[in-house]
C-alpha cells in the first residue's frame, strides 16, 4: 500500500505541475485580474525613494510605526477608519533592484511543491477513504483539493479585495489541479481488499 501511496502522490504532483504550467502559459487563468501600472516608471521611482526596504505593505497604514501597542491601534482606529474612506487602499509586495529573475530555482520549487502536494493528497487519501468506490475516492480528494483552494484565495479577496478575476482564475485552476491529482491517486490508491481483485 505505501508503494501505492508514494506512486500515486509522485504521478498526482507531476500531473499538477504539467497543469499548472499549461494553465500559465497557454490558457488566460494565470493572469486573471492583472494589470501593469500605467505611468510605471514614475510610480516606481516613487517607490524606490518612499520604501526602505523590501517587504510586505498594507495601505493606507495607521502611521504609528511597527512597535505600536494594540492600545494605541484602537485609539488610531477612528483617524484611520476616516483616512481609508478617503484614501487609495491596497496592498503591495515590493522588492528592491535585486538583479534577474531566479526563474530555474522559482520553477524548481514550484515542482517540489506540487510533489509534496500529490504526496500528502495520496497520503490523506490512503488514511481516510479506504475501501471506497474510485468515483468516491477521486472525490475524496477534490473536496479537500477545494478546502485547500478557498483558504487562502477567498480569504485576499475578502480581506485584501483582491480582483474577484484573478481569485476565480486561480480558484479555477486548483480545482482543476486536485481535479488531476484525485483521478490519478485513486487509480493507485485502493483499499488491500480492492487491490487484490
């Protein structure tokens, strides 16, 4: 059963990678909801003088600095309340000047990634749904492929308002990738007793 197990999540991952990468490259889910800032190069210079340094920005912010106690947040709330009305809001991932794109080592990941995802799905599969029909065992894991899709995804666009696009291009596209994942692990993994017939 754990070679079963292993094959499955190893076959599963694959299969997601090769999704993924078609969903990227060939389809327009990968790019859903995403523009390029118009008048880049004056935004970016702005950028480059305001932020000092990379990271992860919420704004507007409540302009109390990073060691602000949970104190002074409430009492900031109601300027900050006012300011987010009437300012633009969003968030932003900024990364200075850091040379090319690790494009090999992002790729790499993105595989491993999707091994350990195939794995653990084939695993989960073996511990929870033994002795279950393949039609029940595919949909084992594309309920759980889908637990995995909304807890993220809807969460920005709840919180951050991410483009309501781009979360169901991506939502979509996991969906479509555990989809693969379940086909396959629930071909590999049975149950002792259905293996043997």
């Amino acid at each position: 059963m754990a070679k079963r197990v292993v094959i499955a999540g190893i076959l599963g991952g694959v299969a997601m990678f090769l999704w993924l990468f078609v969903a990227h490259e060939f389809l327009p889910l990968g790019e859903m909801g995403v523009g390029e800032i118009p008048n880049e190069a004056a935004v970016l210079a702005a950028m480059r003088s305001a932020l000092p340094q990379g990271g992860l920005y919420l704004f507007p912010g409540f302009g109390l600095g990073p060691n602000a106690t949970s104190q002074q947040r409430k009492e900031a709330m109601p300027a900050y309340t006012k300011k987010y009305e009437q300012s633009p809001h969003g968030i932003l991932i900024y990364h200075p000047a850091s040379g090319a794109f690790p494009f090999g080592a992002a790729l790499a990941r993105e595989g491993l990634l999707n091994l350990v995802e195939g794995l653990l799905a084939a695993w989960l599969l073996a511990w929870a749904a033994p002795g279950k029909g393949y039609g029940a065992r595919v949909g084992f894991v594309v309920v759980a492929g889908i637990l995995a899709t909304l807890t993220t995804n809807v969460e920005y666009w709840n919180w951050y308002e991410f483009p309501s696009s781009y979360t169901a291009g991506y939502m979509i596209t996991q969906a479509i990738g555990y989809t693969l994942v379940g086909l396959i692990a629930a071909a590999f993994v049975k149950s002792d007793i259905a293996a043997q017939n």
